[in-house]
C-alpha cells in the first residue's frame, strides 16, 4: 500500500487489548467466585465514574490513585474489607493482565503491514500503562508493535474530554485539520462517542455477538450531533484492523467520509 494510505491506530488498552477477567480471580481467592464478580463489576464501575467526575470538576489525580481509591469503594459497598498488602497485590494484578483471545491475531497481522501504525492510548498512567504493557505475558511479546504508549498523564485529563483526543492527534504527528486520519480502537462507548465527538475515527469493539449497527445501544451520541456514532463495528480487535482497512481502502482517510455502523 503507498505511503499516502498509511493508517493510525490508537488501541484503547484495559478492556480492548487487556481483558481485567484475572482481577475477578484474584478477588475470588479473598470472596468466593460470586462475591468477586460483584465487586470487580463495583470497581470498574467506580474506577470509570471517579475520572467522569474528577472532569467535571476540573480536577485530576492520576489514574493509579483513581484506581486504588474505587476498589477501596468497592469493598466498602459491599460491607468488605483486605488487608492493604492485599489491595497492594490486585493493584499490581494490573501488571499481569492477559490478552483477549483476538488481540494476538490483530497485532501479528499489524506487524506484517508496513502501513499500518500502531499506538497505545490510555487513562493509565505513564508508569502504569508501561508495566503493563511490558509484563502482561500475552501482551509484552507484541510490544514493538507499537510506536508509542500515549497516556492522558501529561493533559491531566480523561476520556472523553476533548483536549485527550486532541492530544492523541498531536502525539501521533497529525495536523488538527488530518484529524479524521486517525482511528481509536475501543470496547468502551463513552471512549467512542468522545473521539467521534472531536472527531477522529472510531471502532467500537463488541465482542457480545452484534457486529453490526443494531449492536450499538448508546444514545449519547444523538444529543451530542449527527454521525457521532462509531465508524464501524467489530467482534474483535482482529476484525477491527480488517475492517479499517477495508473502510479506509472505501473511503480514503478523509474526515469526512460517513459511518457505516
């Protein structure tokens, strides 16, 4: 492919590339497997909704402290509690994490296509996103698939705020106006609604079975503008870098080129 076609991807990681699913076992040896997939579901939730608030007010603590201080909440609603060397091991659980099934496939198939250039874009911190990225046993073997690990740490802010998508384009060398150049691969919809929001190219990964626009539920995206749903749907990361770049070999890398979700 000429050079002109190049493509940039910018993988979300916990939950697109890195499945969280060993946390829950690592709460199971603590609560029993039951007890464990509640509070992991807590934890996520609260992890998620702190960066939505500490937006909204403006503030920021780096996405380590978010972490530790929701599992804290997590315990404390549902009447738990661990000894701090154990919150201490399933915060460093986060270094360990593994691959879903068809991240390995997707990052092989990126290694063999000169142009396709590959990104880590995260709420994790510089350090954080680092070890996990270099120790996850499934991960760190793809490691020099990606150019660079870009983190929200130096912004000071969370997805979906604006001035992270708008750091991201500048990171990965594009001009504000080649901005609809750029691709966000992601499992998460409120990530995907604020990247197709600023205005970069999105994939939302559904691995629950809807591939296609009827598997899209979010309806942010109708209050924020038309076409702010994802540019295309996929059941994986693999099919995910398969379809980019059949909507880009369709469509070019203009920004102004429909959904097709």
């Amino acid at each position: 492919m000429a050079e002109s076609k190049e493509i940039v991807i910018a993988f979300d990681l916990y939950d697109t590339l890195l499945s969280t699913e060993s946390i829950a076992k690592e709460l199971a040896k603590h609560f029993g497997d039951e007890k464990a997939q509640s509070v992991a579901a807590l934890w996520r939730r609260f992890q998620l909704e702190y960066t939505w608030r500490m937006n909204s007010m403006g503030l920021y603590e780096p996405f380590s402290t978010i972490t530790d201080l929701s599992l804290n909440h997590a315990l404390a609603e549902s009447s738990l509690t661990l000894s701090q060397s154990s919150i201490s091991s399933l915060m460093h659980a986060y270094d360990s994490l593994g691959t879903f099934p068809d991240v390995p496939p997707a990052l092989n198939s990126i290694s063999s296509s000169p142009n396709i250039t590959a990104y880590v874009f995260s709420n994790g911190t510089n350090a954080m996103v680092l070890s996990s990225v270099n120790q996850s046993p499934s991960l760190s073997p793809f490691k020099d698939v990606f150019k660079d690990l870009i983190t929200v740490e130096e912004v000071r802010r969370f997805k979906p705020d604006p001035k992270v998508y708008e750091y991201l384009v500048e990171k990965v060398g594009k001009r504000k106006e080649e901005k609809g150049e750029v691709w966000l691969v992601s499992g998460n919809p409120f990530d995907v609604v604020g990247a197709r929001a600023y205005g970069i190219q999105a994939c939302w990964i559904s691995r629950v079975g809807h591939h296609d626009a009827g598997g899209w539920n979010d309806k942010l995206g109708e209050a924020v503008g038309s076409g702010v749903r994802p540019t295309v749907i996929a059941g994986g990361v693999d099919d995910a870098v398969k379809k980019i770049v059949e909507w880009t070999e369709k469509n070019g890398k203009g920004s102004k080129a429909e959904s097709e979700a």
